[in-house]
C-alpha cells in the first residue's frame, strides 16, 4: 500500500484529498494544527476503509512545524508516494490594511513551507523513481490580486519549473487551481460569502477527483472545473490594466486579499 501525506488534512480540500485518497486503499499522514481534530480524522478513516493513518501535529506557519514535516517526508524506511501541500490561508483586509505579521506568515505558509517540503518530498522521490506532488494553488494565481494571488502565483510557477526539472525521473508535480469551494476557508478568515453567485461554487470531493485525474495524465496545472476553465481562458485575453481593476474589485467583493 501507498501512502500519501496531506497538509491541512482537517478540513476542506485537505479533507476531501483525505476521504478519496483512503477509500482509494492509501494509508495516510495527516497533518494539521489540532491534534484532537486529527486523531479523530484518523481513527474515522481507519474504521471506514481499513488504512492506517499517522497523525502528525506541525504548525506550518513555524520553522519547527515545517522541519517535523519534511522529517516524515525525507524518510526512506517509510516513504511517502505522494504528498498534497494543501495547508493555507487569507488574510481579510486590502495591502497595507493587512498586518505585516500577518502578510509574512501567509508567504511562510503558501511558499516556504510549500518549497520545503516539496524539495523533502521529490529529492526522496527521485531516488525511488516514482512519486507525486500536488501543490494546492488557486485560480487567484492567474490575476493581479494582492498578497494572496501572489502568493499562489509563486506555487504556480515554482511547481512547473520543478516539474520541468524533474521530467524523467518518475516524479510527477501539479499545482492545483480551484475556483470558490464550499470550505471552512472563508469563515476562517473572517469573509462573508453570501454576495458568491451560487454557480461559482466548487465541490471539493467532485475538485479532488478531477485533480487526481489530472495528476496521472501528466498535467503540471490543474484547473478541476470547465466554468474556471473559460473564465482563466477570458483572463488570458483580457488587457492587464483592465484585468487589474477587475480583480482587485472582484477581490473586494468575493475573496480574500
């Protein structure tokens, strides 16, 4: 049996990444902040579908959170197949409005952890010559949008570039785009949702299911849906300025900063 590890495995797409990949007969590592949540996560999907599931607490939003994590993943006595960097968060609030604390934990979380523990991951991967990574991003990666779409625009990027670099090898990297998904996501950060229209809403069980498609055909970019997939299309024909001030009054409006 496989094993796969998950970041933010409690809730959301982390969650749903949890659900599929154990029904699917892969024992797993769950990674979160909360150690009860977790332990119950874990004894729910060994009871359900027979898999062992390893909790491991880490705060990736600190270096020894982050550290305990690429330990797991860089040991080869019980290798991890694949690895899903799904922890993440927004910050409510437009650039400036935003603590600079706050702004510094988000990079740590959506780039340095995501750097580190891609590069534990793959650099056991290769050795072995077969492995995966998916790289949880967003669709906000393909507008200028603040910290946030920032952000997720370095996932974009850095995850294509390693898997360029890493084509051969038997390691598969993905960065996975979504659009809104019914998650614990917003609520977190403060948001109201109440103003998304109703058809922008992805679910996150039917999201992982076509990103784990996507995974094996070889694609480096997931965007698991065909409404986000026209309207990036429109994005890319779009003129920047014009784009920018759509975005940033979407951004407002919808989604975090």
């Amino acid at each position: 049996m496989t094993t796969a590890l998950i970041t933010g495995s409690t809730a959301g797409i982390g969650a749903a990444f949890a659900r599929r990949l154990a029904a699917d007969g892969h024992n797993l590592v769950l990674v979160a902040r909360d150690t009860k949540r977790l332990r119950e996560q874990a004894t729910e999907l060994h009871d359900r579908h027979g898999i062992e599931a390893e909790v491991l607490t880490a705060d990736l939003a600190t270096d020894d959170g982050i550290e305990a994590v690429a330990k797991r993943l860089s040991d080869r006595k019980n290798p991890v197949d694949l690895l899903v960097n799904n922890a993440g968060f927004g910050n409510k609030g437009r650039y400036l409005d935003v603590s600079m604390a706050d702004e510094l934990k988000m990079l740590k979380v959506h780039c340095e952890a995501v750097l580190r523990l891609t590069s534990a991951a793959t650099e056991a991967m290769r050795e072995r010559g077969r492995g995966g990574v998916v790289n949880v991003a967003s669709v906000a990666a393909f507008v200028p949008r603040g910290t946030y779409g920032a952000s997720k625009a370095w996932v974009v990027q850095f995850t294509q570039g390693a898997a360029r670099d890493l084509a051969g090898s038997g390691v598969r990297l993905m960065a996975l785009c979504p659009g809104f998904v019914r998650t614990e996501f917003h609520e977190r950060a403060g948001m109201g949702t109440d103003n998304i229209p109703s058809w922008m809403w992805l679910d996150a069980d039917k999201l992982v299911t076509a990103a784990l498609a996507d995974l094996s055909r070889g694609r480096t970019v997931s965007i698991p849906d065909p409404r986000y997939k026209t309207l990036m299309g429109v994005v890319k024909v779009m003129p920047r300025g014009l784009l920018g001030g759509v975005s940033s009054k979407t951004g407002r409006k919808y989604g975090p900063q």
